[in-house]
C-alpha cells in the first residue's frame, strides 16, 4: 500500500502511550491499535483530526505517500 502510517513514530516523539491518546480522542484502544499498525484501509477525517489536535501534530506527521515501483509490461 503506498500509504504509510507514521502514527506510532509521533506518539514516540510525544511520550504518549496508546491507552492515553485513544481515551483523549475518544476512540477505543483496539481501533488506535489497527490504526497504528497500518492495519485499516481508512480512517475518518474526524479522527484523523482528533488525532492531530491531541499530538499537535498535522496529517502530513502521520501520513506518508510512498510510490509504487511500477513493473516493466510482460
């Protein structure tokens, strides 16, 4: 997938653990967890913000576009 999750690299650099930021966003901690993990397909722009209020942080801290090598043609 060529969006990459920094998630966990911001809370390092911000001290929090897992439980505190998913009772601050109002999350469960399972769902924080599969966000961490880059294991969702999506995520609400509501929590994407919520995210970012309680980090300090933008999208962009979070988010990362890594593009695809593409595969020469058969």
């Amino acid at each position: 997938m060529p969006i990459i999750l920094r998630l966990d690299r911001v809370m390092a650099d911000r001290k929090i653990s897992l439980n505190n930021l998913a009772e601050q966003v109002g999350i469960s901690n399972v769902n924080l967890s599969k966000i961490k993990t880059g294991k969702i397909s999506a995520i609400r722009f509501s929590t994407l913000e919520a995210i970012c209020d309680v980090l300090d942080c933008q999208p962009g801290d979070i988010l990362e576009f890594q593009r695809e090598e593409k595969k020469p043609p058969l």
